[in-house]
C-alpha cells in the first residue's frame, strides 16, 4: 500500500488522483475534515465517464507528521511513502513552526517508515533548498550552500528535511528527491500559485518585480511517480519548467481568465515602504511575510539546470501556457458552481 502525507495539499490532491486512477491502493494522511471535504470534492470534479475514480481502494487516515505516536498505525503495511507534507511561510513568526513541521516532522515521517521497513520514499522539497553557483552559472542539485549568505526561515527547514531524508537513505531505505520551483494547478485558490488566479480574477493591479521558476502540478506528480516507479534510488531531482517573471506569468492568466492585467509597476522604493509600515503592523499582530533579504531578492533572476532528470527516465515538460489555460479553466469552472 501506497501512503500520502498532506494529502489534503495542492501537490498531495493531483498525486491522489492519479494514483487512484492507476488502481493503486492509497492510504491518505490528513489532520483537518475540512479539508478532506474539498480534496474528496476535488477528485469527483476530476472524473470522467472514460476515467472513473475507484474510491474504494482510497483510506483516509487522520494524523499529523509532528505527533509521531500518531503516525505508528498510519504506516502499517506501507511500501511506499510520498511525503507531500510541509509548510511554506516566509513570515518570520513562523519560524518555530517551519521547524516544527519541515525538519522535525520530516524525521518523524522517516523514522516510523524506517521502522515499517518501507521500500521506497519520495520527498517533496522545493528549489528553496538548493545551493547556489557564481558568475550566474545554473544552478544544480549539486550546487554547495554558500555558508556566508544569510538564508530565510523557509530555506533552513527545506535543508533541514532534506538531510533526514539523505539519513534515511544511509540507514537503506531508497529515497527520492524533487525540488519542484512555484507550483502551478487548480484546486487551492486560497494559497499558492492559485491565489494568483483568484486576485487576478478579482483585479489585482500591481506588477510584481520578481523573476521565478514555474512547473506544472501535473509534471511534478508525474516526474514523482515515473521515479518511484523506476530503479532510480538516492537522487533528487530539480523540477523546473521554465523561468519568468512574475509580469509574464500574471499577464498569461489575466488573458486565460478574460480579466485586467496587472498595470502598476512595483517601484523598489514602494516595496521598502511596505516593508516599514508592515513591520509597524507585525508589533500588532499583522503578518510580517516581506523582509530586507525577501526584498532584494526579488531583483535576482535565478537560473536552474533541469537537465538530470531526462538522464534517468523519459519525462518532458507541459508548456507553461497549457497549465495555466486549463488551471484558468478549472478556476471558471469551479467559480460558476458556487
């Protein structure tokens, strides 16, 4: 049997789809119905007469990956692990939360699967925990971290979780590694890539001044299951479709959804001025999600290698404007039914 962590989770939803779709039994780990609610939602939007959905070989399992006596059960007869769970948050206050979730719950994830003799575990990580080249040269899933740069909260526990899951692998449990950049795909338009498609909807009006890399949920869900389908073991692999700046990409889904582009360009001053009255408001509660380093970040433009994975299996990518056509299509859909 097949275990999802965050099942209930932009990237954990479509791999349950299309591991349910392939006739695999899958246990889905959860902690709030609410969520389960819409993920159950989601996958029977997902079907079609020609694609039926066996909910029968589907357990869902309540636990959460920080309570590691809850997680005994959640592993019996489990072969194989996709840990979808994770938090991302670049408000310093959650910093004892990111820790908590990403490193410690990670290695509460791997020790209960070393426990139940799992055979294979994949990891969802994020580019985020990558190192960095110089003179702009890609970077790689070899590239070292540089141990004079300061890295945020995120970063460290991307790092964090990834060197339990290096652990794992030397104890002798396979493992498999993605660093997937921003996610793009439906059914989470509350958080993610789909708030993008929700306040551009509603007419959000400012370009933003920052360069990304983009991938569909689709490519990451498949590139996941292709590697643990095949021999590969103890490798990572980085998920990137392509880079753009996020003007390009919100200029690609104002036109999908038939709505405003953004128009206002984001001065860097505008930003700074932001960032003062935010930290203001942080004394009072309020969240404090752009910081100085977040600032000058926003004006690097990163470039990644996504070549290693067509060494080790046959994968190609879906073109950006495809995702966000049929994302935009799903955002319509699901906005007229309600």
């Amino acid at each position: 049997m097949i275990l999802v962590t965050g099942s209930t989770g932009l990237t954990g939803r479509h791999l349950l789809l299309k591991l349910l779709k392939s006739k695999k039994p899958v246990r889905a780990l959860y902690r709030s119905e609410t969520k389960k609610k819409k993920t159950i939602s989601f996958l029977k939007l997902q079907q079609t007469q020609e694609s039926k959905i066996n909910f029968e070989i589907l357990e869902w399992f309540q636990g959460d990956i920080t309570d590691l006596p809850s997680l005994t059960d959640a592993f019996q007869n489990i072969t194989e692990v996709y840990h979808c769970a994770g938090l991302v948050s670049f408000d310093i206050r959650d910093k004892n939360k990111l820790r908590k979730i990403n490193i410690e719950g990670t290695a509460n994830v791997v020790n209960t699967a070393l426990d139940a003799q799992v055979k294979k575990f994949c990891h969802v990580s994020s580019v985020a925990a990558l190192g960095e080249e110089l003179e702009g040269k890609p970077i790689t899933e070899k590239s070292p971290r540089n141990k004079s740069k300061t890295y945020n909260y995120y970063e460290i526990s991307k790092f964090g979780g990834e060197m339990e899951v290096w652990r794992a692998s030397q104890e002798g449990m396979e493992v498999i590694i993605v660093n997937p950049a921003i996610i793009i795909g439906s059914g989470s338009w509350q958080s993610g890539s789909g708030q993008l498609f929700d306040r551009i909807a509603k007419g959000f009006p400012f370009k933003i001044p920052k360069t990304s890399g983009f991938v569909g949920v689709n490519d990451v869900v498949n590139a996941m299951i292709l590697l643990m389908q095949s021999e590969v073991k103890n490798e990572s692999f980085i998920l990137v479709n392509q880079i753009l700046s996020f003007d390009e990409i919100t200029q690609k889904i104002a036109k999908a959804l038939k709505a405003s582009p953004p128009k206002y360009p984001i001065k860097k001053w505008m930003l700074y001025v932001f960032w003062i009255w935010q930290s203001l408001g942080y004394l009072f509660g309020n969240k404090k999600d752009i910081t100085l380093q977040s600032i000058r970040s926003f004006y690097k433009v990163p470039n990644f290698d996504n070549s290693k994975i067509n060494r080790f299996i046959d994968f190609e990518y879906t073109s950006i404007d495809e995702i966000i056509q049929q994302t935009a299509k799903e955002y319509l859909s699901e906005k007229e039914e309600n």
